[in-house]
C-alpha cells in the first residue's frame, strides 16, 4: 500500500499521544518510552508498505511500539526493570485523582509486560476482545482468560477487591 510522507506525518501528530502514553504505562520509565516511540516510528516507515488497512493505523502502530519494547528489553536483559522502579512520587504532592492514577501505575508495574500489554490494550486504548486477538495473534478465549487474569492481579495489587478499571480515555479529558 502506498504511503506518502505527508500521511504518514499526519498518522503521527494524531497518534504519538496515544503512542507515548502506551510506551510510559509500558515501561514505567520516560526516557525509554520515548525512545521506544521513536524506534517504532522508524520502523513503521521502513515498512511502511505492510499497512494493509488505513483504517487500523492505530493498532498497526502499537503492534509496531510492542515489538520495539520487548526487543529492548530482550537486548538489555533487564526485565526486572518494569518492575518497582517506576512511579517514584512523593506522596504529600499529589492530588487525590493524580494519586489514584499512580497507585494504578505502581499496580501495573508489578503484573507481567504481557499482562500489562492486555489492559493497557483494552482499558487505555479502548481496543475490544476481538482486536486485541488479532493484533497479538492469539485466540480469542486466550485474550479474555489473560484479561480477566490481569485484572484480577491488577486489583489484587491495588489491595481493592472490588476496584474497577477504566478506561484513561474516559477518565481525562485528553483521549486517545
């Protein structure tokens, strides 16, 4: 499929909010969430040509930003760093909405890269069952039992039994 120059800049002033956030809830870290946009946005135009729906630019991209993190983390070898060392705030300062997203934070930092990958799929980008399948090309039935799994060790993490995850998009004024 052909992609001109001036498309493919739009497709990144419109998604590289979604992108970055994506990468930041990932990695828990800014420097690397940000080099980790800039490396899918090279390899996004390097296959560029591999796009087979306009229409699904969004996932396309995020399948694109997954493979660049995990491919950093592989390299480096250090996975242990999504966990713990992330979110570090210190507590007087933060408002009680801005609190509630860094618990959530801290709670994703302690579930699996794949486990975090599945929420931040379906909660932040509003990605359904279905999409999530295919753009990690996994059974359907798999991504649900992972999901709910995730869930339930995200709200196990968050010491609230009966928390409910939603998604950010609804929860800020700025969506993805």
């Amino acid at each position: 499929m052909l992609v001109t120059q001036k498309e493919f800049t739009g497709w990144i002033e419109r998604h590289h909010a979604a992108l970055y956030r994506h990468a930041l809830w990932m990695t828990g870290q800014t420097e690397t969430a940000a080099e980790a946009v800039q490396e899918a946005y090279y390899q996004a135009w390097k296959a560029r040509h591999s796009l087979r729906d306009k229409q699904q630019v969004l996932a396309w991209l995020l399948t694109i930003l997954r493979r660049c993190i995990f491919r950093y983390y592989a390299e480096k070898k250090q996975h242990n760093i999504w966990k713990n060392e992330a979110y570090e705030v210190e507590e007087p300062s933060i408002e009680p909405d801005t609190a509630a997203l860094v618990d959530l934070g801290r709670g994703l930092q302690h579930l699996s890269p794949e486990q975090r990958e599945l929420i931040l799929l379906h909660s932040l980008h509003g990605f359904s069952y279905e999409q999530i399948s295919h753009s990690l090309d996994i059974p359907l039935g798999t991504v649900m039992s992972r999901l709910a799994r995730a869930r339930k060790a995200l709200r196990v993490m968050l010491d609230r039994p009966t928390a409910k995850i939603i998604p950010l998009s609804t929860a800020t004024s700025g969506g993805a």
